[in-house]
C-alpha cells in the first residue's frame, strides 16, 4: 500500500509532527475485464450490476468496477459444499448404472 506525500512548508510550528495519510490505489476494471474475469457475459454483469449485488461506478458514459468488488463478489458467490444435492436426483435402487458399480 503506498502513502500519500505530505507537504512540505514553513506554514506548521517548528518540530510539528507531520501524518501521512494511507493512500489505497483503485485498480479500475472495464465491464469487459470483469466480466471477463467472472467467466460470465457482459449481459449478466450488467445484472449483477443493475440488482445491486455487485457495485459499479459511471464516469461520464463509462462504467468502470474495483478490482477489489470484483474479487470480493467472486469470494461471496462460493459454493459450500453439500448445497447442491438439490441438483441431481438420489440414485433409485433400479437403476443400472448405480448398481454396476
């Protein structure tokens, strides 16, 4: 993390402690990029974007993302283990395949 230069000059008391302020750079993303990132569609970017789930910035007619809410919204969309038994169905006792195993 870089820091932000302090100012130099004869306007504070002499042996006056000077602070510097934490400075954080923002890597800026395309929706391009991000959606590129995300392995998804600039269609479905523009989604997340629109619902709120992922925060976006507008400068002009640009829309740009944080580097950081993107890897953060990668991070929250992780799959827990086990919450997917919903998407295939339990194996039944008659079926061939489960029983050549």
């Amino acid at each position: 993390m870089a820091e932000e230069p302090t100012e130099s000059g004869d306007d504070g008391a002499a042996g006056e402690e000077q602070h510097q302020v934490p400075y954080e750079e923002i890597i800026w993303l395309s929706t391009l990029r991000a959606a590129d990132r995300m392995g998804i569609t600039t269609r479905t970017l523009y989604r997340f974007i629109d619902r709120g789930d992922l925060p976006a910035y507008r400068f002009g007619r640009v829309i740009r993302l944080r580097l950081s809410d993107v890897d953060t919204f990668i991070e929250e969309c992780r799959v827990e283990p086990g919450s997917l038994e919903h998407l295939y169905p339990e194996a039944r006792p008659d079926d061939p395949d489960e029983e050549a195993g």
